[in-house]
C-alpha cells in the first residue's frame, strides 16, 4: 500500500489508541483518588483496589502502545513534542510510577503506616496524572509554539487556561465515572456513597463549564483546530465538539439523576468527539504549530519509510484485534463474575 | 555538560530498571514449574510455592513495568536526535514488543495478582503460561532493538538526510548479535533467579517453615545454577566470535584495554576490560559453586552456617549481569549506533536546567522506590507461606 496512506490510517491509530487509553483509564484512576475519601475501611480499600488493579496494567499498555507508535510512525514529531514538554512528560512518568505501585503493592504489607501512605500515593499519583494528561491533550490540540523547526517552549509553556481547565476536567470525570465503574462492579455502597460526593461537591456540574473553557481556549488563537484544513473545508464537522459539549452536559444530568449506564455511554461518546475534534483538527499534522500552519509538522514530512509503516501496519492488523478482543473478554468476563 | 547529564541519566535509569528485569525474567519460570505440578498433582505444597514466589514476582514486576515506561519516554526527551535518525528502524520493535508482550504480561498479570483465588486451575496455569510468553517476548524485541544498535543490520545509513532508512525485516529479527546477546542475557537472568530463590529456601529450611516444601524449590535452583552455568560460557564464548566479526574495537577493548578510537580515551577501554574479567571470573566461580550445591545439597541442607553463606552470594550474579551489560554498552562507545551514528549526536538540545531537574527528580524517587521495593521484597520473603498468599 502507497507510503502516504499507511501513514494517514496509522495517525488514526495513534488516535485511537490514545482514546482508548483514556476511556479505560478515567474511571479506573477515579477509583484511585476516591480511596482517601469514601473508603474508611481496609476492606473497602480492597474493594477498591480490586476492581483498578485488576485492570490497570493492560490499561497502561495502550498508553505505551500509543507513545511507542508516535515513535516508530513519526520519529521526528516524536522527538521534539518530547522534548518540548520535557518537564510535563516527567511529571507525567512520576504520577505513573507511584500510581501503578501503589495500586499493586498497598496490602502487600499490613502496617496501618504503609497502608496510610499507599492510599495517599494512589489518591495523591491519581489526580496528578488526570491532570498533567488533561493538560497534555489540550497542549496537543492546541499545538505548540514550534517555528522555524524548532520548540520555543519553558517549562511553563503548556499551562493555558484551556489546558489548567482540560487537567481539571480530566479530574471531574475520573470522579464521576469512577462511581459508574464501582456501580457496575457491583460496589453498591461505596458507589452510592461517591454518588453523593460529586453531588454534594458540584462535581458534576464542572463537567460542561471546564470543557466550554477547554473548547473556547483551544479555539482563541488564529491558528486553531477550528481554522486548519479539515474544518475550513467541511464547514458541518463543528457539529462533532458541540456534540462532545452536548454529551459532556448529559454526563453531568445522567450522573445527577444517578443513570450509571447511559452516564457511561455519555462519556463515552463525549471523549470519543472531543478527540475526534482535535485529531480532524490538527490533521495533517504530527506537531502543530499554533504559530503559523506552515510551521507545523506534517503527516508526510514525518513520516518513516514504507517498509516501517508496513511492518507496523501488518502487526497492528495481526495483534490489535487479538489485544482487543482478550482485554475485551476479560472485562466481560470478571464483571460478570465480581457483579454476582 | 548537557551530553554528561543525558548519559548519566539514562545510564542511572536502565541500571535501576535492570534491578528487576532479569530476577522477573527468571522468577516466573520458577512460579510456572509450581504452578503447574499443582496442576497435575493437585498437591498444596505446590500452590503453596507458586503463591509465594508468584507474590515476589509481583511486586518485582510492578517496580520493573513503571520504570520501564520512563525508558520509553526518555528517547523523546532526551534523545530525540537519536529518535530522529534511528526511529525509522528502531521504533518498530519497540512497537511489536508492547502489542505483542506488553498487553499479555500486563493483562493477566493483573488477573494473577487480583483474581488467581477466584479462578480454576486450568485458568491460573493459562495466565502464567502468559505471563511467561509476555515476559520472553519483551525481553527478545527490546534485545532485538538493542541488537540493532550493536550490529546495524537490515537498514541503510543515508549519508545526506542524516538518518537511517530501514530496509529489511528479516535481517533486522535474525540477527545474530541479538540472538546471541538474548541468550546469554535470558540465561544469566535464570541464573540470578536461581541464586535468589536458593537463598530463600534455604532461609526458610533454616527457619522450619515449610522445609518439605523449600526443599523441593532449593532443589531445582541448585540444578538451574549448575545447568545455566555451565551453559553460559559457552553461549558467550560463541558471543565473542561474533563480536571479534562485527565489533573488533570491543575485543581490543575486552583484550588488551584500549581502543583504536579517539573519541573513548584510555580509562573507559580499561573499564570495559575489568568488568569483562569480573564477569569472566564469576562466571568461573558460578560452575564451580553450583557443582558444589547439587553435589553437597544434604550437606547445605543440614549445615546452617552453610545456608548463611547463600544468602551471602546473592549480589554476586547482579555483579556479573551488571558488568556483562558495561561490557557490552561501554565496549560500544562512541557509538549509540555501531560505525553509523555516535552517543554525543544522539542527544536532544533541551535546556540544560531541565536534564537537572529530571534527574534530581528521577534520582530522587527512584531511592524511595529502591527502599520501597526492598522492604517489600523482605518481609513478603519473611513471612513465607503465612503471607498474603490470596
């Protein structure tokens, strides 16, 4: 197959496999950061554990298979949207680092003192790794200040109303749908009792707000997703993040009136847009320069050689339905058991 | 000063990674030969021991999975000169191993440490089965990776784009520099298990716990000890034929302690020889000690100042991995691609301030975690068969 359109279909993957890091990751992380606050209890803290752990570690795999194919697809937009956002991508490792061992390893010990500090780390690793991936996103459609083939970055750089926002939308709806996920673990109680948490704290009605602010930011510069090539051409793909706005508005109503399933489906359906949004709105680039669309890194500027794309393309076709289909099977079949 | 930074950070970081790396390597064959002679016998000793060491594994497997990301991501930040030259041919094993090995392991090792109690016995032999197919696949595509480094085979280098252009998938895969270097490393990983798994068992025959059962463990570690070493020298003498081929300046390194480049200086060839003769000399030592405890097994068995001094030995195969791997990275230098392409062109032109953060950062945490994971590793060891097993 043509050079040219490996690369494009594996720019989707990488999209898509982004999302479904994230889709996964959300709920599961929320349960993280509620430890501290609804389970007073080691048994619910186990409960709680029971339902990421099992979970976590082939979550996280989608995250390295989406960073591992930036790199193997487009080594060169890999290598400076890294080291552009050198002190993020560290932050990011950290939070990963103490959530992954603090889910894992919080009862491997029974000292009331390493139980204490485990709960915190994962709580703690769980918010910041919502927020620095939430800032992260929104820095990539929004695209960097990149000109003249270089990062004009500090260590500042990426924090924008827009990306502070996205960071703390992340977190709002690990809290929401964390509660879904322990609903459909069959965690009656603790389900009802972070249920009345995100009510009683206006969680849930900073889903839509964080989102407008995230929308309206990544739209305020000249260069925007809104003003690139896709969208300027076909002027209806606007309905999809005013249908990912409309869907985040419905989390924020299902999850008020306690609808675990169709709150889920919401969220589903509003990430899926939102980056839909953002990838039809970068395209057809790996880096985006929201200096000027020239600056920007292109899909075919970037791109590795055919024998690269198709070797990736061959194992993606081989390998990610089998992924898919025993990470899928898994989950249908411990939510049926761990429900009864 | 940023080059010195950039290679002492991801020296620190694969060294820290490589603490677990090959003792999981290793420990999940022991827990599958356990697990599956429970199978077949139905006997509690067994599942017993499976449990138990399947406990250490999973602790050693968390602390190895999350500092293995940081590797990943360290190539972006910084390395990205590298990525750019090399991603073409170096990004598709990367790739494979996490579509291939990286969502097995990570998938059921997930149901292994949350579920194994709540699953059938055909269930729990699947999920180590693998776990272990995980971990060998991972290990082969990140050696396969590496191996390109040492023996660039199956690309081209073009002179004018600066990078290189990857051309054959077969010579990448099959190249025998990485089959060698996954053998010997596969190997030497089983070896330091063995040594580990020995000292415990022979702590809990000590200790009167469960005697019967650490018998049997400290019984297969004593024959992997002698079985693997006496394998080792001769995967890694055919090694050295190979590197006599393809990288002569490593053997004068290994040889005579110098190097016929500039770029090296005399003190890193002498380095490269010391550790390759401390290597050897373990090595020597490894054959002689494990004919020793499958010869004299009753002898230690019984003797508790001899089972002391097992536990004494326990560094002594990190030492030899470890100085196997400085023989084989610093032997390398100047280059990160051998003849092509060399360390100092490799690094990303960040801020200097910001490779310092990274690495008081990264430095900093990783001592938490060091104590973290030993005091974990510890008292799961300690407490043996009356742990956590469920």
């Amino acid at each position: 197959m043509n050079q040219e359109i490996l690369a494009h279909i594996l720019y989707g993957v990488i999209g898509l496999a982004y999302f479904i890091y994230l889709v996964q990751e959300i709920p599961t992380i929320g349960v993280g950061i509620f430890n501290i606050f609804i389970a007073k209890s080691n048994e619910d803290k186990k409960k709680l554990q029971s339902i990421s752990g099992l979970y976590s570690d082939g979550i996280e795999v989608w995250l390295i298979a989406a960073v591992g194919l930036t790199f193997a697809t487009f080594p060169e937009a890999f290598g400076e949207l890294f080291s552009g956002i050198y002190v993020a991508a560290y932050l990011l490792l950290i939070a990963i680092i103490f959530r992954g061992l603090s889910v894992e390893l919080i009862f491997k010990d029974d000292h009331p003192k390493w139980i204490k500090y485990m709960s915190l780390a994962w709580s703690i690793s769980g918010l910041l790794l919502m927020f620095v991936l939430g800032v992260y996103f929104v820095n990539i459609f929004t695209g960097f200040t990149y000109e003249n083939q270089s990062m004009d970055m500090n260590i500042f750089s990426i924090f924008s109303t827009a990306s502070i926002s996205g960071g703390l939308l992340f977190i709002a709806l690990s809290f929401v749908l964390s509660s879904v996920w322990m609903k459909f673990n069959g965690l009656e109680d603790l389900s009802s009792k972070a249920f009345q948490f995100i009510k009683k704290y206006g969680i849930i009605y900073s889903i839509p707000l964080l989102f407008s602010l995230v929308l309206m930011g990544i739209n305020n510069n000249i260069v925007s997703i809104i003003s690139g090539e896709l969208f300027t051409k076909y002027t209806w793909l606007i309905a999809i993040p005013i249908a990912s706005l409309l869907f985040f508005m419905l989390v924020t109503l299902f999850s008020y009136l306690v609808k675990p399933l169709i709150t889920y489906v919401s969220y589903f359906l509003g990430l899926a847009f939102f980056f839909i949004s953002g990838f039809l709105g970068t395209f057809p680039y790996t880096l985006f320069s929201n200096v000027a669309f020239e600056e920007g890194l292109t899909i075919s500027e970037t791109m590795s050689s055919p024998l690269a794309l198709t070797v990736l393309s061959v194992v993606l076709v081989i390998i990610l339905p089998i992924v898919i289909l025993y990470q899928g099977q898994k989950y249908v079949y411990f939510l049926r058991k761990d429900k009864h | 000063m940023l080059e010195v930074l950039s290679r002492l950070q991801f020296a620190l970081t694969v060294a820290f990674h490589f603490i677990f790396v090959p003792f999981t390597i290793g420990l999940i064959i022991f827990v599958l030969i356990f697990e599956h002679r429970y199978y077949k016998t139905d006997d509690q000793k067994f599942k017993k021991l499976s449990e138990f060491f399947g406990n250490i594994f999973i602790i050693n497997y968390a602390f190895g999975i999350v500092t293995g990301i940081v590797m990943t991501v360290q190539f972006g930040t910084n390395w990205s000169e590298y990525v750019r030259a090399m991603g073409d041919v170096f990004g598709s094993p990367l790739v494979i191993e996490a579509l291939l090995a990286f969502f097995l392991e990570a998938t059921f090792a997930g149901i292994w440490a949350f579920r194994r109690n709540k699953i059938s016995k055909t269930f729990r032999l699947i999920t180590l089965w693998m776990i272990f197919i995980g971990v060998m696949l991972s290990a082969l595509w990140i050696i396969t990776a590496n191996g390109f480094m040492q023996n660039p085979v199956g690309a081209t280098w073009l002179v004018d784009e600066g990078k290189v252009i990857f051309d054959n998938f077969g010579n990448l895969f099959f190249n025998p520099y990485a089959w060698y270097m996954f053998t010997h490393n596969h190997l030497a990983s089983i070896m330091l298990t063995s040594f580990i798994v020995l000292a415990i068992s022979m702590y809990h025959i000590q200790k009167k716990h469960n005697a019967d059962a650490f018998k049997i463990s400290a019984k297969i570690a004593a024959w992997v000890i002698l079985i693997t070493a006496v394998l080792m020298p001769i995967t890694g003498n055919l090694y050295m034929n190979l590197i006599a081929v393809v990288q002569p300046d490593k053997l004068n390194m290994i040889q005579n302690g110098v190097s016929v480049s500039q770029d090296v200086g005399e003190i890193l060839p002498i380095y490269v020889r010391g550790a390759f003769l401390v290597m050897v000399g373990l090595g020597t030592f490894f054959i002689l000690f494990g004919l020793y405890v499958v010869i004299y097994f009753e002898r230690i068995y019984t003797s508790n100042t001899l089972k002391k001094i097992m536990y004494a030995f326990i560094p002594l195969p990190y030492i030899a991995i470890m100085t196997g791997w400085m023989v084989a990275e610093m032997g390398r230098q100047p280059w990160i691609i051998y003849n092509m392409m060399k360390v100092s062109e490799g690094i990303s032109q960040v801020p200097v301030a910001q490779v310092w953060f990274s690495i008081i950062l990264l430095i900093s945490f990783y001592v938490l975690l060091f104590f973290m994971d030993y005091y974990l590793s510890i008292k799961t060891i300690r407490k043996g068969f009356d742990g956590d097993l469920s």
